[in-house]
C-alpha cells in the first residue's frame, strides 16, 4: 500500500481515576463539540468515564485525577507512570490532595474508629497526597474542577511538543480583565483571589463573592499579607485557617498559612 494510504496513527491517551468526584474527567467531556477533535487526533486507550474499551499501554498521554489515599493507590500509580511517557495531573485532588487532604490534619485513625463497624477492614494512608509526591509529573492543572479550556490547550501543547500556556497570574488579574469591582477593597469581603491561581473565569467576585481558592496557589503567593488584610477584616485565626483549608488544603504555600493559624488549644 503506498505510503500516503497508509493508517495514521494516532498517539494513545489514557484517563485514570484516584481518589476524587470525577468532575474534573467530566470536564473534558464537557467539552462537546471540541471533543471530536480530540477523539479525532488521539487514541482514547482507557477512560471508564467514556469507554468500556481498554487499550494496553505504553501510552503517550496519560491524565490523572484523584489524590493518593491508599497503598493500592500508592502502587497503582507507580504502574501508570511507568506506562505513560507524559503523566498530568488535573485538578486539586491530584495537585493538592483535594478536600480529602483535611484528614492530614487530624488523627485518621480516630475517624476510622468512629464511623466504621470493623475498622480492621480498612486499608488507608494517614494522609491524602497529591500525585507528584509519589512519581515524577509533567504537568499540573490545577482547578476544582479545571477548566476545559485550559485543559484543550495542555492536551494540545503536548501533543505538538511545546509547553502549555496557562497563566500562572492571581485572581484579581483576572478581576481587572473582566472589569469586576475588587469585593475586598469596595465592600470589605474577604477575599483569596490575590493568592489564587486564575483560572475560573471569574466566577464568584463577579457575583460579589469573595474568592475561595478553587485553582490553588498562584506563582509565588504571599499568604502571609493577605492573611494580615483577613485579620483586618475581622477574621480570627480559625476563620484564616479554614480558609486556607479547602480545595487545595495540602498546597505547600496554604498548608503552611493554614498551620500558622492553627488554633493549639
């Protein structure tokens, strides 16, 4: 068969879920009518979310959501990264740890013994982490969910053999593009948009809503001011550290704000 009628083939993808609510796997079905592109220009080896089919690795490209909570989890993703030659990770759970990484902070055992009848059944990490404290990453897309658009740019960039673009800005830029009137300087709402990546389109200081740090630490963040701006505003040290305890409870830069305003007693 000449060589211009020959098959084109196309790089494998795969979509493997830790622990996490699956929204940000949702997110690139989400996508629509992008999505025929996408189906068009890779293989979709694995994804449960979609396809019942499973293709053996390697993979060129595999996405991963979901924290690491388990010693199967642990395993597993050891396995995956050792079959994929570019590992991303989407989302908090797997940047971060997600709001599962709260039980970092507390005695997990004590849990365990209180909600479960038999916790000798339970087979579970102390804490939740995120993917690159176990294997090496290539790409982090943070968001709770992420955003299909930057989600379309990272798959391109990869696949083309460049670097993504996605701004690694705070909030309030995007505040400023959008025309949204800052909540925290005109109406005195506390606010994380001045330490959080952008990513959101906007979303809540647009309908007068203080941010809640859904994409994680921006580049270089300076948790300590906006703390001070907080306290300014009438919250206490359980309020700021609450705050810095959500979405993205174990990023190195809240984590650390977080414990600075941990109540001890």
């Amino acid at each position: 068969m000449p060589p211009n009628h020959m098959a084109r083939k196309r790089p494998k993808l795969a979509v493997w879920k830790f622990s996490s609510c699956d929204g940000c796997q949702l997110s690139l079905l989400d996508c629509e009518d992008e999505l025929l592109a996408v189906a068009d220009a890779v293989e979709i080896a694995y994804f449960l979310e979609a396809t019942r089919v499973a293709i053996q690795g390697p993979y060129d490209v595999s996405l991963v959501e979901g924290s690491i909570g388990t010693p199967h989890d642990a395993e597993r993703i050891r396995r995956i990264r050792a079959r994929s030659k570019v590992l991303i990770t989407i989302g908090a759970c797997a940047t971060a740890g997600g709001i599962q990484a709260l039980r970092n902070f507390r005695d997990v055992d004590g849990f365990i013994r209180a909600v479960y009848a038999r916790p000798d059944f339970i087979d579970t990490l102390a804490t939740s982490t995120a993917i690159r404290d176990h294997v090496t990453v290539d790409f982090e897309l943070h968001g709770c969910p992420i955003n299909k658009a930057q989600l379309l740019e990272v798959l391109n960039a990869f696949l083309n053999g460049r670097r993504p673009v996605v701004p690694p800005h705070s909030q309030c830029i995007e505040c400023k593009l959008h025309g949204t009137v800052c909540v925290m300087v005109a109406r005195g709402v506390p606010c994380l948009g001045p330490v959080t990546q952008a990513g959101c389109g906007n979303l809540c200081p647009r309908f007068e809503r203080g941010c809640y740090g859904c994409f994680g630490p921006k580049e270089t963040p300076n948790t300590a001011a906006l703390a001070k701006q907080l306290t300014a505003l009438g919250w206490g040290d359980a309020e700021i550290a609450n705050a810095f305890r959500s979405f993205n409870a174990d990023a190195e830069e809240f984590r650390r704000e977080g414990d600075a305003h941990e109540r001890t007693e």
